[in-house]
C-alpha cells in the first residue's frame, strides 16, 4: 500500500492530520495536471493552475463525505472537482454573454478542457451529465480525458482498464457527445 492510499484511509477514518499529510504528496501531480489544463488558455484568462488546484482541494477537503477507497478514486474525485470549477466558471462567463451566437463544435478538435473555449465547456458538461445517465464508466473516462486533462494511458491506469478499452471507450464517447450536442442545437 503506498502511502496516498495509507493517508486516504486515515482520512476516511477522521484522522484531522491526515488532509494536512495528502497535500505535500498529491500536489505535485494534481499541479502538473492543472497546469497542462491551464497552458493553452486564452489570453486574459485569470485562472491560474496554483488556484485550480487550490480550489479543487478545498472541495474535496470540505465535502463531508470524503470516503476515497484508493489513489484512483481520489484522482477520479479531483477530475470531478476540476471539472465543477471550470463548469461553473464557463458559466459565470457565459451568463455576461447571453444572445451570442453559437460556433459550430468539432470535438475532433477539442482534446481537453484547456484547449477549449466556455461556450464548449458547457456544451460538453450538459452533454455529459446525459451520458453518465447512459454509461456512468465511459462518462467517468471523458472527465478524467477532457477536464483533468490525462492521456489516455494515464485515464486507463486510473479507471483499471487497458489502454486499448479506455481509447475505444473515448472514440465511442466522441462520437456520442458530438451526435449529444449536434441534436440539441
């Protein structure tokens, strides 16, 4: 057992040291993931990777029921926090833009959230609330792929799953989402 999942068992536990004990040990990787996110950003953009993870660790920290049954699940939960945070940025934006007209979404084109103006951050997140609904597993793969930012070996590892099944799981999600948000418009 390594020693975030050791930690993530005193804390579900209740043990109040262990949040201060996680930080030092997942910081890096969630900074490195919030920093490649953040990297291809357009210009004016305010937030910044450090505040990204920052404010993702204090929804986890915060939430009352933090029960992470391992390294995996605790990445899966930080993906899910991530993705709330921008989500609700987007919307922030979008709601100062109403009435704007709308840009034709190529996901072939969209890879991960970083890359991807608000307008389709919300598309994307309103698309995938359906999906979960239909396939809770190949949801999960595309918030670990589009807003964590992971590589498709990296998703794979996270969900326990072969490489080969997580890139077929996100050709299938593409496809869906694209056919998702095609019809709504």
């Amino acid at each position: 057992m390594n020693d975030v999942t050791r930690i993530l068992e005193a804390a579900c536990e209740g043990d109040p040291k262990a949040g201060a004990e996680l930080l030092p040990l997942v910081y890096s990787e969630l900074r490195r993931l919030a920093a490649v996110k953040m990297a291809n950003q357009g210009p004016g953009q305010t937030l910044q990777a450090t505040a990204l993870v920052h404010e993702a660790y204090l929804r986890l920290v915060r939430d009352s029921d933090h029960t992470w049954k391992n390294r995996s699940h605790f990445f899966a939960a930080s993906a899910e926090a991530m993705r709330h945070i921008l989500v609700d940025r987007a919307r922030r934006k979008a709601a100062l833009r109403r009435g704007a007209g709308r840009v034709p979404l190529n996901l072939d084109d969209v890879i991960v959230a970083s890359e991807a103006p608000d307008e389709y951050v919300l598309l994307i997140n309103d698309a995938l609330e359906k999906l979960a609904r239909h396939d809770a597993s190949t949801a999960e793969l595309v918030k670990l792929r589009f807003f964590a930012g992971f590589t498709s070996a990296q998703a794979a590892d996270l969900l326990g799953i072969s490489e080969r099944t997580a890139k077929r799981m996100w050709a299938y999600a593409r496809a869906w989402l694209f056919k998702e948000i095609s019809s709504e418009r």
